[in-house]
C-alpha cells in the first residue's frame, strides 16, 4: 500500500519526522545526565572493586563505572524520546508533506 495525498492523490510523498529528532535530542541529554547521576553510585562500586588493584585501580573503577553508566543513560533515553516523538509525529503532527501539491496531513486512523 503506497502512501498518497488526501488532497490531489499523488504518491510523491516526505514523511518529515520533527518530533522524533527532537524526542531523541531531549532524551539523549537526559537520560545521559540521569545515566551519569547514577553511575556515581556504580562509580562508588567499580572503586571498591577496583580497590584490589591500588590508587589506580580505583580511579579507573570510578571513571568507567561513570562512562558507561552516562552512556547506558544516554541509549535509554533517547530510545524511550523517540518513540515519544514518533508517536507525537504520527497521531498529532501533520508529518507528512505532499511534493507536489504541499499539502501537510497525518496518517489516517
């Protein structure tokens, strides 16, 4: 089934996706900053672990336990921004633009 526009029926159409790039942004950056919050708790951790080794060993236990914590984060967030933001696309947006006539409209429900 190919998507045509409501108004003069070509199929030339662009589905513009405003809503999910900013979702995901957000979500990213957010989910980053809570990533991070709560790898200084796995920081805490990875520098007990790593107190086996010495000094060194707690200090690189605490910066990669906040790394990959921020990055984890950051992988949660901006999935769960996206999936927002494409659900603000389909159902409220007019993300969809005819080429031919410019005609915005959504997806019929």
């Amino acid at each position: 089934m190919s998507l045509q526009c409501p108004r003069c029926n070509s199929p030339k159409i662009a589905s513009l996706h405003r809503a999910m790039k900013i979702g995901a942004a957000i979500g990213t950056i957010g989910g980053a900053a809570r990533g991070a919050s709560a790898a200084l708790a796995g920081s805490q951790a990875g520098a007990l672990i790593g107190a086996i080794a010495g000094p060194v060993g707690i200090t690189f236990g605490s910066v990669s336990g906040a790394i990959l914590g921020g990055l984890a984060g950051a992988v949660g967030g901006c999935a769960l921004g996206a999936q927002l933001g494409e659900s603000l696309d389909r159902h409220v947006l007019a993300h969809n633009l005819c080429l031919i006539c410019g005609h915005r409209f959504n997806l019929p429900v």
